[in-house]
C-alpha cells in the first residue's frame, strides 16, 4: 500500500507536463479503490496476483488470468513504466504492449527487474532511496520533463463520520498494528497516548487488519477506556474494511497517529493532520510530503516518547485548524 501512495504525485506530475494524457495504472486489487479515489486515472487495471497464485493450477484462475491479459493488451501504450523495480513487477510490465521503462541495473529495488524494460534510466538511486523522488524523477526522465514543485496526491472523495463511532466528538485513529514487529510502539505508550488523547476531549479508534492485530485493538481500547477514564473515549474498528472506507474513515478523523504502515501515509495522502512514529525502521528513508500537517518522530532503535508524540499531535492538529 505504501507503494501505491508515494507513486500517486506521479499522476499530477504527468497531466501537468502532458494535459489530456491517458494514464491507466495497474495495481494489486485489494488496493485499487486507492487509485480510483484519483480523478487523473483513466482506467484502473486490477491485478489479483495474490489471489491467483494460491490457485493457478484451477482452471477457473487460469481462465481468469487469460481474460485479464487480454484486456491489459487490448491498449497499445507510448511508454509503460514500472516504478517499483521489483522482478514481480518487471515482468508483469513485460505482458503491456509498449516499451518498458524502469530504472538502471545499480538503482532498481531488485538487481534483475532491469532484465524486463527496453529503457533503463542511468541514475543514482541508491535501492533505500526515498520512494516519492525517485518514481517522480523515473516517470518525468521516461516521458521527457522535470517534475516540479512538491508532490500532489491528487485523491477526491467525500468522507462523512462514520456511523459507528458514537457522539460527536472529534476522533483520532490509532494505528498501532504492522506486520514488522521491530515497527511496534510499546503498548504501554499507547496507553498513556490514547488516556491523553481522551483527556483532550477525543474519541481514540484503533485500527486492525487480521486477527492478531484485533486483539491488541481490543486490549488497548480496553486500557484507554479504564475506570476513571470517561465513556466512550476508545473504539476498536467494527470489522477490517477494505481500502475505499478506510479512506473515508481516515479522512474523517481530526488526527491520525501511526507506525510505519501503509495506512498511515494514506491518512497524509487524504490530508489529514499525521504523526509518523519510526521505531524499527528510519524517516529518513521515507523522507515522505504529506498533503496535510505531518511530524515524524523516532528512528531505528529509538522510539519516541509518549510527551513527545502528544506535543506532535497537538501542534498537527492545531497546523490543521489554521
């Protein structure tokens, strides 16, 4: 998902050099409502890569795969660019009628992708850069202009409070869960983050993805919301929504305080007042422009503390207000 945000200024970026052009996007399906929330995209191809390869050998799948190839080649394209330079992605780009663009043998995510595109940009990427400059700088080099200004995300939808979350009380959505365990905050700080949070007058809505993450939504709603703490102040998500009401559902909330996840850059994506708390992995990375008032705190090996994320919060919030 992450992926998918930082290649939307890509869209902008293209119009802007290149009004009236048709840009299609192929994309995982399980994240494609990201892609339609922007109004820059022709056609939204979705790819079910992950689905299909737990049943390939069915004929059913296999029918299905047919029918998406044919409908991916129906469309001849001046130039098909592969912006995550993985050998997945490299050889689906191969499958599009058109030439291949992707970065050199040095600067791909994957020393082999290159083996897949008929054009390879000479730069100095290294593989850890910073993803939104470096698919900014490939898609502008494969189709002849120099992006400009800071990047814009480009994604329209209408976000109403969602039914679920009770009262009117603005809402801050807490991102606790990734699949890295080196990533997590310890949940003791979240704790004292969402009792902080409940004391400024909002309502804390933990967010989940599987099982496992549920339970710890659950555990700490159950500790934000102690005795002595008022009622309703924390709210674990009913269900795990797809990608276009988490939008929705992110765009809504007053603040939304996460981990390095997917969904946190979503929130920055939608403009949302964000704070990034880095533990296991380093901002400086990312390097990521978000499209509301953004704070990163931490780096690999030192997680921020609880003060330090509330003052982010509340200087975010009240950047958002202004």
């Amino acid at each position: 998902m992450g992926d998918i945000v930082h290649a939307l200024p890509v869209v902008h970026d293209i119009l802007a050099a290149h009004p009236g052009a048709a840009i299609d996007w192929l994309v995982e399906e399980a994240y494609a409502d990201i892609v339609r929330a922007h109004p820059g995209v022709r056609r939204v191809i979705p790819l079910a890569l992950r689905r299909w390869r737990r049943r390939f050998w069915t004929g059913a799948v296999r029918d299905e795969w047919r029918r998406w190839r044919e409908q991916l080649r129906a469309e001849r394209y001046d130039a098909v660019i592969d912006l995550q330079g993985l050998v997945k992605s490299g050889l689906i780009a191969r499958l599009a009628r058109g030439p291949v663009y992707g970065l050199s043998w040095r600067s791909a995510r994957e020393p082999l992708a290159p083996l897949f595109y008929d054009r390879r940009m000479r730069a100095a990427f290294r593989r850890t850069e910073a993803a939104v400059p470096r698919y900014r700088a490939l898609a502008g080099w494969a189709l002849g202009y120099a992006p400009q200004g800071e990047p814009q995300y480009g994604l329209r939808l209408d976000a109403p409070r969602p039914g679920w979350i009770p009262g009117t009380a603005p809402y801050a959505v807490l991102l606790s869960a990734t699949a890295k365990q080196r990533k997590l905050w310890d949940e003791a700080r979240w704790v004292d983050l969402g009792r902080a949070l409940a004391g400024d007058g909002q309502v804390c809505v933990f967010a989940w993805g599987n099982g496992a993450e549920r339970e710890r939504a659950e555990r700490l709603a159950a500790q934000v919301s102690a005795p002595g703490v008022a009622v309703p102040v924390a709210r674990v998500a009913p269900q795990a929504f797809a990608m276009a009401e988490w939008m929705r559902v992110l765009r809504a909330a007053q603040v939304v305080v996460g981990v390095d996840t997917g969904l946190l850059y979503l929130a920055a994506a939608v403009g949302t007042p964000a704070v990034a708390i880095y533990t296991g992995s380093s901002p400086h990375s990312v390097e990521f422009e978000s499209a509301g008032p953004w704070r990163s705190l931490g780096d690999h090996g030192a997680p921020p503390a609880v003060e330090d994320v509330l003052a982010a919060v509340r200087a975010v919030q009240q950047e958002g207000t202004t």
